[in-house]
C-alpha cells in the first residue's frame, strides 16, 4: 500500500480498512507511543538527577557553614 493511499484514507467514510491498512496504523502508533515513553523517561531522569545535584549543593553549603560556625 503506499504512502497516498495511506494519507488518503479516513475512518468513518463507511469504508472497511484493509488489515494491510490497520497494521500500518498500528505499527505507526505503536513506534510513536514508544518514541514518546522514552523522550519521558528521559526527560523524568535528567531532571531527577539535576534535582539531586541541586539538594548535594544546598547540603554541602550546610555542612560547610556548620563546620565553619
């Protein structure tokens, strides 16, 4: 099948999509999704790490001042 008849296709038209059509859909879907969890995660990870460097920061500085007192 290819990419016009794929672009060209709406649901709902009373047109049946071949299973050609539905697993193209899928696949598609499914690889985005994917995409998508890991851009998350990724983006969940930097910033729990930057977090964690931060609170280091705040608590290195107090120690220092107590040290320091």
């Amino acid at each position: 099948m290819s990419e016009a008849e794929m672009n060209s296709y709406r649901f709902g038209l009373g047109i049946e999509p071949t299973d050609e059509m539905l697993l193209k859909l899928m696949k598609e879907v499914a690889l985005e999704a994917k995409e998508g969890n890991q851009k998350a995660t990724e983006f969940y990870w930097k910033q729990t790490l930057d977090n964690i460097e931060k609170k280091k920061q705040i608590w290195s500085e107090r120690i220092k001042s107590l040290l320091n007192a």
